[in-house]
C-alpha cells in the first residue's frame, strides 16, 4: 500500500511539474544555456582568483539580463522574426553582415571549447578517449536538434535545466562562509587593474551573450510558426498583454536560475579552491579535478557531471542561433520545426557550427585561449548588437505601436552601456 501511496505521489509531483515546464519557454532555457561548460569555466576561474568579492556582479547583472532577455523575447514575438530578421527588414545590409559573421565566430568558439570542456569531464568520470566522448557528444546534439520532433525536444532541453542544481548541492557539500559570501554578493568590490577588469568582461560577455538575445527572440518567432493560435503582435495586438506577462514570467525564472548557479559556482571555488590558494584556473575541468582533493568526490563528482549536463543544454543553442541568424539573414526557411529537407540550409549551418567546433578540439587552438577569446568576443559583440537592439524597440517601422518605454527600455540602455563601460575600461587597462 505504502509503495502504491509512493508511486501516486511521485507521479503527481512529476506531473506538477511538467505542467509547470510547459508553461515555461524559450526564457528558461536560454537561462539555462547561459551556464555553458565555458561559462561554467570562467565563474570558475572568477571565484578562484578573486574569490567572494566578486559575487556581487552576479546580483548587479541578473535584473539587466532580465531586461536585455525580455527585450529580444519582444521582439520576436512582436514581429513574428528574429533579430538578424528584423536587421535585414530595416537595417544597413553591412550592420547585419558584420554581427551575424561575428556572432557566427564566436559561437563556433564557444561550442569548441564546450565539446573539449565535456570531452575533458567524462574523461575525469570514467577515463577512455577524450576525442571519442567529444564526438560523441557532437553526434548526439546535432542528431537531436535535427531529427528529433520540435516539442519533444524543447521539452527535453526543459528537463536538462534541472541538472543546474547539482551546482547548489556542490556548494552545501563544501564550507562555505557565509557572512563573507554575503559581504561578496551585497557590496561591490572593484579591483582598479587590467586583470579585474578582463575578468569583468569575461563575466559579463558569459553572462550577457549574443547568442542568447538571438536564440530567445527566434525561439519567441518559432513558436508562432507551432502555434496556430498566437500570432505576431503587430497582426493581433489584442495577444500583447498575455503575451508580455508570459515573457516576463518565463524570462525573470530563466536568468533568476541562471545567475544562481553562477553564484553557486563563484562561492563554491572561493570556498574551496581560492581559500586553499588555487587560484590558477583556467577551466571548468580544472576546477573539478582541483575539487576532488579539498571538497571531497561528491562535490567533484556532482561539479563534473553538471559540466557534461549543462553542455549538452548550450551546444544546440548555440549552433541554433548561429543557424537563425545567418538563416534569417539571407532570407532561408528557417526554423527547428521545419523538417530537415524543408530547411537544408538551415541545417546545414547548423551542422556546421557544430562540425567546426568539433575541429577546433583537435587544431593547435589551445582551448583555454579559444576560451578566453570566446568571451572577449561576446562581450566585445555585445555592445552593438544590444545598442542596435535598444534603437529597434523603440522604432516603429520594427515593433509598430507596440514599441518598448519606461522601466524596461531604461534597463536596457543601462545593461548597454555597463557592457560598453567595462569593454572600453579593459581595452584602456590593455593598452595603457
């Protein structure tokens, strides 16, 4: 009776929250994604050599990606197209080519250095060939994305947003100090020097990337196309205010779970890792197997296998918004309910970006600087697309009536020009 009771339990719970996931979109798991192996590699890195003090960046940018995130989200399902879309609809031809070339090159980046990130953690769990797991890995991704039913797999990359949470329980397994976390999280600490300012950027481009502005507004225009019954804003304004709620809901959980786990990663190597003077960490790896020995194999076991977790989330995020944008650019059918020979262009960039990223893992590129140059990139790219972003909303030839003001736009621009102030202080510490 009691395993009957059990069972009835477990499947109510269960189904609680797949109807609440199913409410829930493309803001979780862009979120989600956020926490790539490589992001994963410079929270890290962050909390290892400063240690608390730099928590506080964490609290300072969520309301700011919020915002950023809630804005490509607008767009997307204010027009019914994607932002490079919208950029070839009202914009200069050569504006659109330069960020979606760039945006394209730092998501190969990106994906090589997850593929090696992933290779690198299930080598550490179970050993054999690192190659073998990194193509493995590819192989699954791709073949998901491609073949695998739109719905069913948007819910697959739902469920693997639970895999986050290893990272809280890594950081309940080690000793943390709290009052120093907090002191860290509350009151910024700023390190006048090229080093601090790097990492800010390196934080700030993981944390605030491109592609997740294009994967979230082309996710919005995607579900258009599935859902017969919503339709861009601009063609039934009557769904605007439901759809703003629901974007703001969806968007605020996603980049809430996103800088949690971020700072879950950040205290949990400045508890371990930075207090034991290890502070020379340059990837998600390294700070697993520098784990094993000072917190014990249920931290590094759980750290590791989040590695491996979250990859497997950001991979197909990453090559899709690559895909959307240069798809939308060049005015291709576009989008991951279509079936493969209805978008063999789409797909094939697709497949592309993550073949490239896969050869990446095996070129003299050493990883850690594809690393470093991935989130110097994003962060760099950063800049003018949200500055390109931030004129959209508030044009009427992209959003209609329908543009963004008040408190939203005002986040906006503030998540710019923050971006744009740390890239510019870091070039300056670069050269001064």
């Amino acid at each position: 009776m009691t395993a009957i009771t059990n069972r009835d339990h477990f499947s109510k719970t269960r189904g609680a929250l797949s109807r609440a996931l199913s409410r829930l979109g493309p803001g979780l798991i862009t979120g989600a994604a956020d926490d790539d192996p490589s992001g994963i590699g410079t929270y890290s890195q962050a909390g290892a050599q400063i240690g608390y003090n730099i928590g506080w960046t964490m609290l300072l940018t969520c309301p700011l990606m919020v915002a950023i995130q809630e804005i490509s989200a607008r767009i997307g399902r204010t027009t019914g197209h994607g932002i490079a879309g919208n950029l070839r609809r009202c914009y200069p031809n050569w504006l659109l080519q330069i960020i979606v070339s760039l945006l394209f090159v730092a998501n190969t980046i990106n994906i090589g250095a997850d593929l090696s990130a992933m290779g690198d953690a299930t080598y550490l769990l179970i050993g054999g060939q690192r190659f073998l797991y990194v193509f493995l890995f590819f192989l699954l991704c791709t073949l998901g994305i491609v073949f695998l039913n739109y719905r069913r797999y948007t819910m697959i990359l739902k469920w693997l947003t639970l895999t986050l949470f290893a990272y809280v329980a890594a950081l309940f397994a080690t000793n943390v100090d709290w009052r120093a976390a907090l002191s860290g999280a509350l009151l910024p600490h700023v390190i006048l020097s090229g080093q601090y300012f790097t990492t800010l950027v390196a934080i700030l481009g993981t944390t605030i990337s491109p592609y997740l502005f294009f994967w979230q507004a082309s996710e919005e225009a995607e579900d258009l196309r599935v859902d017969k019954r919503r339709k861009s804003l601009l063609k039934a304004p009557r769904q605007a205010a439901d759809a703003f709620k629901r974007i703001r809901a969806d968007t605020v959980v996603g980049m809430v779970l996103s800088n949690t786990i971020a700072l879950a990663i950040i205290f949990t190597t400045a508890a371990t890792l930075n207090k034991a003077g290890i502070t020379n960490i340059e990837t998600s790896t390294q700070a697993s197997e520098a784990l094993k020995p000072i917190a014990g194999v249920f931290a590094f076991a759980l750290f590791t296998l989040g590695i491996v977790a979250t990859g497997l989330l950001a991979i197909p995020v990453l090559a899709g918004s690559a895909a959307y944008a240069i798809g939308e650019a060049r005015k291709w059918p576009v989008g991951l309910a279509r079936q493969p020979k209805d978008a063999i262009a789409f797909y094939s960039v697709l497949a592309t970006a993550s073949a490239l990223g896969v050869l990446i893992t095996l070129s003299p590129v050493d990883p850690v600087k594809a690393l470093y140059w991935s989130a110097v990139i994003n962060g760099v790219v950063a800049v003018p697309v949200m500055t390109v972003m931030m004129f959209m909303i508030g044009n009427q030839r992209v959003m209609g009536k329908l543009t963004v003001r008040g408190t939203l736009r005002w986040l906006g621009w503030t998540s710019t020009a923050a971006m744009a102030v740390c890239v510019s202080a870091m070039i300056g510490f670069w050269f001064a």
